[in-house]
C-alpha cells in the first residue's frame, strides 16, 4: 500500500495556500489538462473559462474567509494564472447550472451517497461517503488528507486532491460536524452568489452543529443547486438542497432511524427541474438506494462500526445469479473516486486509499486523534476478491474517461475489455448494450447497422427497464434507417420522456437519424444515455 499523503496546514491562511500551490505545481497540471480535455470535447473550452473569469469577478466573501485572496496565493505557489485555478475550482458550478445544454460534461460534476448510522458503542454518528467525479486516475494519483488549521476558525478535516486546496468537499470539523457536498442536477446560475466551494469551507470554519449551519445558510445564497449532506454530535443529520437563497431541509434525529441514505436525489419541489433531470436519474438514484438497502438488511445495525460501513458502501454486490433485467447499480460506480468514513464520537476517519472505483479490497488508512496528535494508520485485512470483476470496473473507468477525452479507439479497447472480464455476469449484457452504441455512434453503412441491429435484438429481456426502454428506441432508428418496419411504438416505452422521444424519432427521416448520432452521449456511470437534442 502506498502512504497517502498527509498535509497539516496551519498559521496564515494565505502563506500556507502559496506554499501548497509550490507542492502542487507539478502534480496540478495531470488535474487541468484532465478537465480541460473533457471541455475540449464539448467545444465548451473558451465559454467556460470566460465564465470562470467572470463569476471569479464576482465571487463573494461575505464571510470571514477571504477565498479570493486564498485563491491567489495558491495560484502564486504553483506559478499559474489564478483563472487557471477559478476554472478548476468553479467548472462544477458552471455545469451545475446548465447541465441540461453540457451532456457530455455530465461526469464533471460530483455524483455522491452519504449512509449514517449510529455508533450505539459511542453515541456517534458514522457518516459514510462515496464521491463521483469525472478525474478517475489524476484525483487518486494525487489524493491526500488534510488539516486546515487556523487561527480563528475551527479546526477540519477534509480528503481533497491537486487543485482542490480548499476543504467542504468531503469534511469534518474538530466539533464534529461532518459534511459531504452532493451534486443536483438544476438549471440555476446567480454570478452573484457565493460558490458552493466557499459556503463548504466556511461551514466547516465556523459552524459547530446543524442548527448553526441552517442560520448561517440564511445570509448566503449559493450560485448554484448543490446539495448538502451533515451529521452532528448531537445525533442529528440533515439533508439540505441549497438553490440561491432557496433552502430545503429535511433534519433527522438519527437515533430515530435504523440508518439514513443519500444520493443525488433532488429535494426541491421545483417542476422546472424535471427538464434539466437526465432521463433515467431517478432510476438511477433508487437503484443505488435499493443497492445499499440489500446490503443494510444483513447487517446487524445495532452494532455497525467504522469499518463495517466502509465496507458496506466499497464492497460489490454478488450478482453472479441476478438476471441483467433485474440488476441493480452498486453504491460504486465506475467514476467513484473516493469512499470514506467519518465518525463523529471518536473524531476518527477511515479511507480507501489508490486507484478508482473505490472498492473495499481490504486496505485502508485509519486516522485517528485527528485534532489533537493527529496519527495515520495503514491497516490491511484479507478479503475475499473477484479480481477479474474489480478489474472490469477499472476498464469501465477507462472506457468513459477515454470517451469523454475524444479517444473512441482507447475507449473502444477497454470496453471490450471489460466486456470478456465480465462473463458469466449479469453486468456482461449492460456493458454489451453500450458497446453496441458505441458502434450505432461511429460505424455507418448498412450492413454493419444490419448486424447492429441483431445485435440489440440479441439483448431483449437481459437490461434493467430503463435501458430496455433505450434499447427500443435504437431498434426504431435502426429500423427507420434501414428502411424496416418499425416493431416497437411509442406505447411499448414505459419512460415518459422516452416514449415522448420515440414518437418524435419515429417521425424522422433516415439521414436527420445519422445527424443526430454526434448528439448522443453514452455515460456508462450514470446508466444513462443522454440526448442533447
């Protein structure tokens, strides 16, 4: 196991954010060209770093930290224009916005689960974490944990990476208010909110339980909908969407409940988020949540430790007997790149160290004493390894990652990859279904859409609902393509904004079809494939 790397940053906030850019500097160009690859591809490059230069123009302080000034240093340290770091920091804020229009920049922004159980052995909140972000490989390679230690500010610990200097991602304070920032998917932007980076950090700084984190809230309107995931000492936990100066809370006494599980559901009761949903997150979202409930009704949850949450959340689910039609997406998904633990009693963490997914193969490092001496532990216990299925996840890491950097040959091998690795998986047809997309997208004569379609005939019965309800609309274009006759109708899709799409299609001439192939975004994470059209 590789030693994660631990920093303890204490004294000026500003000499000590100059002196981790100087740490950084050669480690932060793997994150930004990573990130500016994926904007490349969307021909989003030049909009997002002008918009980055203008929210960063109007990015606030209304509190006591001033993150401009912070955001400087670091950009001194590692000797790069501070628009290079606004971009990095604030492209999650700019896709939140507008997702909708960004498609293929969905897997830019954080997709999340937070689990909380109660530590009855010490009165405590366990609050387990698993974050999703489109930087699988640079993010892990550089990963590290954190003490941000200021005058004036309470003490917090947070995991973060090369060019995210600044705690509230993944976080819990010397008080022990534990926080973890969830993506919502929303088409809000105010340039004059404060950045959801900066009302992290300052929770964490100076809010010592939910309560203060609701009042402080209220003088701070975010640019954008984020949605925040806390668990305090005094057993509370809360699930709070924060939309400019609209707030949703649900708070819960966690010694009322067996456990609590987030994801990216959306809690606002906005209809207009509907529209900037992509199609298949709520199937996406329950599945996750169905996931973790399996796994919870196993366990005996009057006695979940640390590490038996830790690897609840890494481990995979055994599916070796699951039909495709009925399988289910696991709490790690292909982009997890971080899974953690934090206990809010005994103010100690645990964490997945090296390469993403994130699954629990028995290693992890074990913080403790975090606020006083702080020690860091690499533990190891044997476990149990289907080698050839933690490897398949690897390649569909790959497989996205080189996808959304425009390298389809690269992004073709490793599915196909992950495609032999999986045999005798229920998972084996799911891959199956995208690599078969893959060639909708970019093979093109009749012959081989002739034997693509046979292709997908060959999945019936083998996909979750979902994705049987997109196998049938890429039998309809094929169908309409070919000049066949259409065997599905709209009443046979069982989505409603995907039977709405059908109808539409259905409707189409063939070659408007072949125009609109560079419009679909296949995004293996998220089960989905999203239609920018």
């Amino acid at each position: 196991m590789n030693k994660t790397a631990h920093i303890h940053l204490f004294g000026d906030p500003e000499e000590n954010f100059y002196a981790l850019g100087v740490k950084d500097k050669d480690s932060y160009q793997d994150i930004y060209e990573q990130i500016t690859r994926l904007c490349a591809r969307a021909d989003f490059l030049a909009h997002a770093l002008k918009m980055s230069t203008e929210l960063a123009v109007n990015l606030k302080s209304r509190g006591s930290i001033n993150l401009s000034k912070e955001i400087k240093a670091y950009a001194e340290g590692l000797e790069r224009p501070v628009n290079d770091v606004y971009f990095t920091m604030l492209l999650p804020e700019i896709v939140a916005s507008f997702n909708k229009w960004l498609p293929n920049l969905m897997s830019v922004i954080p997709g999340c689960s937070s689990l909380f159980a109660y530590d009855h052995k010490n009165d405590g909140v366990i609050h387990g974490r698993i974050l999703d972000y489109a930087l699988s490989g640079p993010f892990e390679k550089h990963e590290r944990s954190a003490l941000y230690d200021f005058k004036g500010r309470l003490k917090t610990f947070s995991y973060c990476s090369t060019g995210l200097p600044f705690p509230g991602v993944t976080a819990m304070n010397e008080r022990g208010l534990t926080l973890a920032l969830h993506y919502k998917h929303g088409n809000y932007l105010d340039l004059k909110g404060d950045s959801i980076f900066s009302i992290a950090y300052q929770i964490v700084s100076y809010c010592a339980d939910i309560h203060e984190v609701k009042k402080f809230l209220k003088n701070y309107p975010s640019m954008s909908h984020w949605g925040l995931y806390l668990s305090d000492r005094n057993g509370d936990v809360a699930s709070i969407d924060v939309r400019g100066r609209e707030v949703y809370q649900e708070k819960f006494n966690l010694k009322e409940y067996p456990y609590l599980y987030f994801n990216n559901r959306p809690l606002l009761k906005d209809p207009s988020l509907k529209e900037s949903q992509p199609f298949g997150a709520l199937s996406q979202c329950k599945m996750r949540r169905d996931s973790v409930v399996e796994k919870l009704k196993k366990c005996d949850l009057q006695n979940l430790d640390d590490l038996q949450v830790l690897k609840l959340l890494g481990s995979p689910s055994s599916k070796k007997t699951s039909k495709g039609s009925k399988w289910k997406m696991d709490s790690i998904t292909p982009s997890s790149i971080q899974c953690v633990t934090f206990n809010n009693a005994t103010l100690e963490s645990l964490f997945i160290p090296g390469a993403g997914p994130k699954f629990f193969k028995g290693e992890r490092v074990k913080y403790s004493q975090i606020f006083k001496a702080l020690k860091q532990k690499e533990l190891s216990s044997k476990v149990k390894l289907d080698e050839k299925y933690i490897e398949s996840y690897e390649r569909l890491a790959k497989f996205q990652s080189e996808l959304d950097a425009g390298r389809v040959e690269s992004a073709y091998h490793n599915i196909q990859m992950a495609i032999a690795l999986l045999d005798g998986k229920s998972e084996k047809s799911i891959v199956q279904f995208y690599f078969l997309i893959m060639q909708y997208l970019y093979e093109g004569t009749n012959k081989e859409f002739a034997y693509l379609h046979t292709d997908f005939e060959s999945l019936e019965g083998k996909l979750p609902p979902y994705l049987e309800d997109h196998r049938k609309l890429f039998l309809m274009r094929l169908e309409r393509i070919l000049g066949h006759t259409i065997l599905h109708s709209p009443s046979d899709i069982k989505n409603e904004n995907l039977k709405k799409l059908f109808d539409k299609e259905m409707k189409l001439r063939p070659q408007a079809l072949r125009f609109l192939r560079k419009f679909i975004f296949p995004r293996i994470e998220m089960l989905d494939v999203i239609y920018a059209y």
